[in-house]
C-alpha cells in the first residue's frame, strides 16, 4: 500500500483523489522549501512529512536549510521572543549579526525553485536574490503583538515575496502583500502519532522509571520560556495538595535554539529532586513521545505564547483531555468546555487539571469531542490540500475564479 492510500481509512478516497487533482497542475514545477533546521520544532516536523507526500503525489518538492553560527541562531531567538511580545534588549548589533550570516546563506544558497517557501524569519532575507521566481514567506509564529523595531525590519524583506502565510487570523499584520490563512497540521501515521501496543507504551515507562500507579500529567515541548515549564511544575503543586499525580516534563532542543539548556537546568532546580517529577530529555524519537502522551492522563499546554502548539492536536488526536494557555494558535484548536479547557493562569490550570482528575466521564467526553475536531481540521491531508492551492493561486493572481 502506498503512503497515501495509507490515509484512505482515516479521511476518506474523495480527499486523497483531490490531492491527486490538484498535484497534477503542478507537473514541472519545483517547490523549494527553506527553513533553519532539519530537526527539532513543528517547521521541521511538517517538512518531514510533507515532502515524500508530495513527492508521491507528483510534486517536485524539494528541502534546503540555511546555516548559521551560534551568534546567528541567539540573535534569531531574541527576534523569535521579541516577535511573540516578549521583552528583549535588541540593538543595531543584532541586526548586524542577523545580516551578516543572511549575506553568507544568499551567496551559497541556490534558490532554484520555480515557488520559493520560505519559513519563518531566519532565512527570510533571501528573498534578496528574486528574479523571475515566486517567493512566499510563511510565519509559524504569533506576531500579532511584535516588537515593532523588529517587525520593521522584518518587513522591509516580506514587501518583496508575493504573499505570507499566517497560522491564524489574530497573527495577520497590515502588508502589502497578499495575505493566506493555512493552519499547520499533524500526521496521523507518523510514529508520533500512530496507535501503538501497550507493550510499547510500558517498555517507554519502564525505560524512564515512571510507575503507572497514580494519575500521570503531562507536558511536552522543547524546554523554552515561552512554554512555561517552571510554570506547570507550579500547577503539579497545586494539584499534588489535594490529588496524588505524577509530572512528566519532557522535551528536547533545536540546532536554531540555544537557550533551551539555560530553560532545562532551571526546570531541573525548580523541580527540587521532587521522585514523582519525571524531567526527560529526549532523543529525537516520536515512538517515545507518543507513548508517553498515551500513556498520561492529563496532557497540558501552559505555553505564555504560542504559534501554534502542534503538542495540542497530537494528544486530542490521542482521545487524551487538554488543559492549554487561551493563547496563540490553540485557541483554535480547543473550543472551551467542549473539546478541552482553556486557562490564563497557573491557579487556572491546576482547577481545572483537578477538575478533569475527578470527573473521568467529563474528560473522556471532551477528549473525544477534540479528536473529532483534529480529525476535520488539523490533519496533514488538509494542510497538504490548502498549500498546493495556495502555489497554484500564484500563477492566477488576476483570477476572481479559478477552474482547476
């Protein structure tokens, strides 16, 4: 079977025939996609999976990663934490650096492809070499309340692409440029995703020494101060006053992520040697995080911003419950008290964790509801659908209607 009959089961012949339709208007054409990293973060989780679909599908989809040293990547991490509305010191010597690697990656980047998809601001000044090409500047970040001197900058490069792809309305900005909305999506037969044996799921605990014998909460992200690690240990305590529960921390880092280690040591003081805090580090294996959200009770997002928080869709995809942060791109994902429950602060989130805890028949319902709504709406055969049509609208730009 190939990988996209594989799908068949889950969405259905009708959508895999019209990603088959749609793939053929793209015959010669070459998508080059370029981001800062392979590994680590949603950007590289998506491209992994897209790309051999498109392929399959007929699409000359191709991948290529700017370089960048580690002054490079700290002043990106400022811009990416500015961008979300964090305070960061920014001087014209970030944007020195910032240019200074650009100018390296623009003299050795061959920017070949007919549709050139650029993802977030790392490499977005490459769109200095445009010719003849199209260029669209995706952003998988919230920007909808960014530093301005940062966005200014930024800016001054977007008015150059043809249009910008936004994850939700709220991160739109006033451009010049046209402007999509293409949420990000999860793969349902990745390995992090995937329905797996219950051996899997114990051999992964045994492996990490987590007994299954009271309620286990979870979260999983890369150790980052937007996703408020030290903040969900202070929910655990809370819960733990008047429910006995297990934490799992888990994530990893990003090669575009320097401060990941800085996050990781303070969540490990916080922690204070607390036996039923489970802090991992992980390898760049999905089987392991998909056994440990399986085998969780409460999956929760306490991010302070967010992008999109791709961790959401994959535990509702699971049937898990979900305490999340009303903010960036999950509110998108969560309906309150309907397919999860949204919070705003640290007293919030232990509420309603406790809640979830002591009405099982409550959490079940809502975790059911969410993987419905992930089945309709956040699967990689939708995002694999919109971004064909969105490379196919850049060779109809003039067009009200468009028959394909």
């Amino acid at each position: 079977m190939s990988r996209l009959e594989s799908y068949v089961p889950i969405v259905g012949s009708s959508v895999i025939d019209d990603l088959k339709i749609l793939a053929t208007r793209l015959s010669g054409k070459v998508i080059q996609n370029i981001n800062s990293t392979s590994l680590g973060g949603g950007v590289a989780e998506i491209l992994n999976r897209m790309i051999p679909l498109l392929k399959e599908l007929g699409v000359d989809a191709r991948w290529d990663v700017i370089k960048g040293g580690e002054e490079f990547f700290d002043v990106t991490k400022k811009f990416h934490n500015a961008l979300h509305g964090r305070q960061e010191e920014i001087g014209d010597g970030d944007f020195d650096v910032f240019m200074k690697a650009s100018e390296e990656n623009i003299r050795d980047i061959n920017t070949y492809g007919d549709i050139v998809f650029v993802h977030d601001p790392q490499p977005i000044a490459l769109v200095k070499k445009k010719k003849d090409n199209k260029w669209i500047w995706r952003c998988h970040i919230d920007v909808s309340k960014p530093d301005q001197k940062v966005w200014n900058f930024l800016r001054n490069f977007i008015a150059s692409y043809e249009a910008a792809v936004f994850s939700s309305p709220t991160f739109s900005q006033q451009l010049d440029i046209r402007q999509f909305l293409i949420s990000p999506s999860i793969d349902p037969l990745s390995d992090k995703n995937k329905e797996l044996p219950p051996e899997t799921i114990e051999e992964v605990l045994n492996k990490y020494e987590i007994p299954k014998d009271k309620p286990i909460i979870t979260q999983i992200s890369r150790f980052d101060y937007l996703k408020d690690p030290v903040g969900v240990i202070e929910v655990y305590k809370q819960v733990k006053r008047y429910i006995d529960c297990r934490l799992i921390l888990a994530g990893g880092t990003a090669s575009d992520d320097p401060e990941s280690i800085k996050v990781l040591n303070e969540v490990q003081e916080r922690a204070a040697k607390d036996p039923d805090i489970h802090i991992l580090l992980l390898p760049h294996n999905d089987i392991i995080i998909n056994a440990l959200q399986r085998a969780s009770d409460i999956i929760l997002q306490k991010s302070i911003r967010e992008g999109f928080g791709l961790t959401v869709a994959e535990a509702l995809w699971k049937e898990k419950p979900v305490v999340a942060s009303n903010v960036g791109g999950i509110r998108l994902q969560i309906k309150h008290k309907y397919s999860g429950l949204l919070c705003h602060s640290i007293e919030g989130a232990s509420f309603a964790v406790k809640q979830l805890l002591n009405s099982p028949a409550y959490a079940r319902r809502l975790a059911q509801n969410g993987r419905e709504n992930v089945r309709n709406n956040y699967l990689l055969t939708r995002h694999l659908r919109e971004y064909m049509l969105l490379f196919l609208s850049l060779y109809h730009q003039d067009q009200d209607v468009v028959y394909l």
